[in-house]
C-alpha cells in the first residue's frame, strides 16, 4: 500500500511540476525575414548616402529623405540598390547604400522616386556683349538627384545634359516630402496593436524544445506509472485458509 501511494504521489508530482512550467518562446530564436530582390526601402535620415561602391569614402549624394531605393542585393554592411528609372529626363542609377540606413518596407510604393527639375541659368557678364546679338544667357534644366555638402556649402548631384556632375545648390531649390511611409505607419497602428497582443497570446501557447522533452518524458512515464498501480498485488504462495 505504501509502495502505491508513493508512485502515486511520484505521478501527480511531474503532472504538477509540467503544468507550472510557462509555455514561451524565446524571442531571440524567433526567425527574421531577409529583404529579397526587388524590396523597397524607405529613407528616413539626412545622412543616407548613396554610394558609387560598397565604400564609405565614395559617397555621391545624400538620398532624399522620405523616398525610397530598391533593392538588387542585399549585404549586411552594404546593399546594392537602385534609384531612379530611366526616362526621359532622368537616369536610373546603382549602386550601395548602408543597410543601417535603410528602412525596409513589405509595400511598393506609389511614389518611390523623386523626380524634380530646375533650370540654371549661366550669364555671361560683359558690358561689350549686352549691346550685340551674342547669347549672353544660357538656361539648362537639371534633374536632382541628391545633396552633398562640402564644408559649409551644400552642391547638388545633378543629371544635366545627359551627364552627371555638382552644381552649387540653388537657394530655391524645394521639394515636397513623400508621406507615404508616415501614412502607413498611422493608419497601421491599431493593427499593429492587434498584432502584438496576438503574438504576446502565441507565446505563451508556444513550448520550447526544453519543455517539449519534459512532455515526452511525462507522457512515457505516465503509462508506467499507471501501470504501476493498477497492477493486481502478487498472490501468496500458500493458501491463508489452509
């Protein structure tokens, strides 16, 4: 009778100590997608270059902020992106920027690119010339591409007349930010709410592979210990009554 109590107790022992055992997952082992080919990354610093190669020393131009890139290779330190498509007026461009700079993003988006255009315009300035029928004025357009600054002084990376190449930054020069990303981000917000607390609730309904071994051994034991106990008691050798 002893014998039963004690794996009685044994029993109801590891049940106990298994059901008090929080079922989570370890965050760190929680797997993080990878960008791939053709994912969109959204700038959201003054200080994301973009990079003629993988070198932070040949650095081109700022990327203008609220606007995007697409990516071609993804590299922890760098990736190869693209920016701009070709048209008309502009030119697609490829090359690096820092991973760390960029913010990727599960959308394309409606507008990734900035595309703007301003005029410089080149005087000549020669008192003889303003009288004559010599051109003393050239006007060429420019597509922006992006700042670089210098010191004090901030120049522009410009495609002017199928080349690229600096030109001082006109102090004119606006553009309108892209608030796609910033409308998306508050319109998610209560989603993304709903979402934490559904993964806060899958968490806990998760088990380790730590506390899945200890159900396997509860659920090998348990058979066992049944057996154990309701095995009928071994008769005497002898007869009592005799």
């Amino acid at each position: 009778m002893k014998k039963r109590f004690s794996l009685f107790a044994a029993l109801f022992l590891l049940l106990f100590l298994f059901s008090s055992i929080p079922l989570r997952t370890n965050r760190a082992e929680a797997a993080t997608a990878r960008p791939q080919s053709g994912d969109y990354a959204c700038i959201l610093t003054d200080s994301a270059y973009f990079y003629s190669t993988a070198d932070d020393k040949r650095g081109l131009f700022l990327l203008p902020r609220t606007y995007y890139v697409r990516l071609l290779d993804y590299g922890d330190e760098y990736c190869r992106v693209e920016y701009l498509r070709d048209s008309d007026k502009a030119k697609r461009l490829v090359g690096y920027a820092k991973t760390q700079d960029l913010t990727f993003v599960d959308y394309e988006p409606m507008r990734p690119y900035l595309y703007y255009v301003f005029e410089l315009k080149y005087r000549i300035e020669d008192s003889e010339l303003t009288t004559s029928d010599f051109l003393t004025e050239i006007v060429l357009s420019c597509v922006y591409y992006g700042d670089y600054k210098i010191g004090s002084e901030t120049y522009c990376y410009v495609l002017r007349s199928g080349e690229f190449g600096y030109v001082p930054k006109p102090s004119r020069l606006y553009y309108e930010e892209n608030t796609e990303y910033a409308d998306r981000l508050n319109n998610s917000q209560p989603d993304d709410e709903s979402s934490e607390t559904a993964k806060k609730a899958d968490k806990k309904n998760k088990s380790s592979p730590a506390q899945i071994a200890i159900l396997v051994t509860v659920c090998l034991l348990v058979p066992i210990l049944a057996g154990l106990l309701i095995k009928p008691p071994k008769r005497p050798p002898y007869d009592m009554e005799e």
